[in-house]
C-alpha cells in the first residue's frame, strides 16, 4: 500500500479523557481507500472505510466530507504530516499559523499586488523560481502588517536575516510609507483572532494537504501513463497544473521507484532545436548545472528573452539537467564497476 497522508487526531472527552484516532489515505495497484480508524467507549477498535475505488475525485470528496464531520465533532490533528512528530503545535508554530491566518484576511490587496510583481520581476532577474524567493503567505503577512523598518520586517515568519540582506530594501520601498491601523511587535495577533473561526481555518489546511499529496499521487500515475503512450510531458503537466519544477521532481521520484523516465524526457527534448541543445550541454559542463540562469544568459547573451519565452527555456533546460545528470551517475556507475573488476 502507498501511504499518501496518514495523521493522528485527537478528541477531549469528559473527565479530562482523550480520545485518539487515525485517519489514513492511500493508494495499491489503482485502487484508492480512505479510512478513519479509532477506539470506541468500550475499549474495541473500529474501522470506517469512507471511500474504496479507482476515481481521485470521488477520494477526494470522500476525504473533505468525513474530515468534515469529523473536525466537526471535535477531532483535532496532531500529526501534520507522515512522520512528523506527534505533539500538538508548539506555542511558536501557533503564532506562525496565526499570523498567516490574519495575513490571508487582512492583506491589503494594493500593497499584495506590488510585492508579487516584484516578485515576479526578482524571480525572472534570478532565474529562480518565485516561490522560493517568497511564498505567497508570506507576502499576504507582510501586505497585512505593512513592516516600515528592517526590524519590523523580522517579525514576519520565513523573512529571516539571510533573506533580508538580499531583499528587505526592495521590500520596505514598498510598504515603508503604507498607511496600517496596527502595529509591531505583532503578539496582539492572538488576541485579536477569532479561535473558533481561525480553528475552522487550520482544519481547511489540513483538507488540503491531504487533497494536494493525493493529486501528486494520482499525478505520478498519470504522468507514467502519458510516458508510456508517448504522451507529451508538457500537455501533462498543463492538465495536471503542475509547475516544470513539480514535474522534474514527480520524474525524479519515479526514477528512484525504478521506473524508466529518460524515455519521455529525450521525447521532449527532440522539440528543442539541436544547436541550442549542445549549446546547453556545454555550457552545463563548464559551468555546473547548479543554476539555470547563467545558462540562459549564454544562450541568449545580453538579449534575454521575455518572461513567457524564458519559463519555456528554464523548462527543458531542466529537463536536459536531469537527464545530464542522470548520465553522469551511470557514466560514474559504470567506471567503479571497472575498477573493481580491475
């Protein structure tokens, strides 16, 4: 069986007595199961499939609606995720959760529009994708809060030091002369959350994460199928929604299952004209392949393409990374071999 989530909740009961159960979602030979496990009043275990069958979608409305009637009687996850420690949420996990809950309601839409086109634009500079530069929580949290000094921008979860010297000026020249009604440091946050409301928020991430690890899964599937028909990679990742970096990380992961991807990929890489292809090989050869952007500026030298045009470059070229790098780990393979057979 693949385990795709499988979590601990908990109950409070009467007498101060706690209630545990387990919910499980996972997935064996196409056939998807989602079950709720627990211990009744008697002390016996009791098992509830919600849903066994072959359509992600009927899963994924199985999950939503017994989580929901679930939460709803007071269950509570411990567990976020499959080996992640069973305790409930530190008391600085909260505050992060908190302050990403009052950033997605009280964002200034103005200020969150101007941080991600800035972010685009740094993004495109770097040739980095624009979700590692920030995520979008944490753009939401500083368009909420509106940081007007370098130590104010501290406060916001994720925007460390590191992350400061690089950006905090671009950053503060947006929000430094916005008008807020609140103000740092920002412990005032708890107080002024509505708990039911900001509860019925977390169990909303937790259906998720359970709904985003199943759709990886039925995407692998599909991704393996689409390979084996001689499906395009792209036309699948567009289906799926997939980012290019989602998709080379669902090929990489079917590589270490034993699964033959370098197929697929040289059919997508025949797409690309020849010349740019051994341009790209030798550039990848003497500079690394750690970065893409450099790559890109020696195919292209000062005139850069568009942003539209460069996210289909930086895709095959990461595709081109694998399948380089995957020949280099054979290549490696194939000479200890030799030598221990010398």
């Amino acid at each position: 069986m693949n385990v795709i989530y499988l979590t601990t909740l908990e109950k409070q009961m009467e007498e101060g007595k706690v209630r545990q159960a387990q919910f499980f979602a996972g997935e064996k030979t196409g056939i998807w199961q989602a079950m709720w496990n627990e211990v009744n009043d008697n002390g016996k275990p009791v098992q509830d499939i919600w849903y066994e069958g072959i359509s992600w979608e009927e899963l994924v409305h199985a999950i939503r609606k017994g989580l929901q009637l679930k939460l709803a009687e007071g269950y509570k996850p411990l567990l976020r995720g499959i080996g992640e420690e069973q305790t409930g949420l530190s008391a600085k996990a909260e505050m992060t959760q908190l302050l990403q809950y009052y950033g997605e309601l009280n964002a200034d839409e103005a200020v969150y529009d101007e941080l991600r086109a800035w972010r685009r634009e740094q993004s495109f500079k770097e040739g980095r994708s624009p979700f590692i530069l920030a995520s979008n929580r944490m753009l939401q949290m500083i368009a909420a809060f509106c940081p007007q000094s370098l130590e104010e921008l501290l406060h916001i979860p994720g925007f460390g030091q590191n992350r400061a010297s690089k950006y905090g000026g671009d950053v503060l020249r947006i929000t430094r002369d916005k008008q807020r009604q609140t103000d740092f440091p920002l412990d005032w946050v708890a107080g002024a959350t509505d708990r039911p409301q900001f509860e019925a928020w977390m169990n909303r991430q937790l259906e998720r994460r359970v709904q985003k690890e199943a759709a990886r899964q039925s995407g692998k599937r599909r991704l393996l199928e689409a390979m084996a028909s001689g499906g395009s990679l792209a036309q699948i990742r567009t289906e799926l929604s997939f980012t290019s970096r989602e998709l080379v990380a669902l090929l990489e992961e079917l590589e270490r299952e034993g699964y033959e991807v370098l197929a697929g990929i040289e059919s997508e890489l025949a797409k690309v004209p020849s010349e740019q292809l051994a341009e790209a090989e030798r550039l990848f050869a003497e500079m690394g392949d750690r970065y893409l952007k450099p790559i890109l500026q020696g195919l292209y030298g000062e005139q850069l393409p568009d942003a539209q045009t460069a996210d289909g470059v930086y895709e095959w070229l990461r595709l081109l990374r694998f399948k380089t790098r995957k020949m280099k780990e054979e290549a490696a393979r194939e000479r200890d071999s030799g030598q221990k057979a010398g």
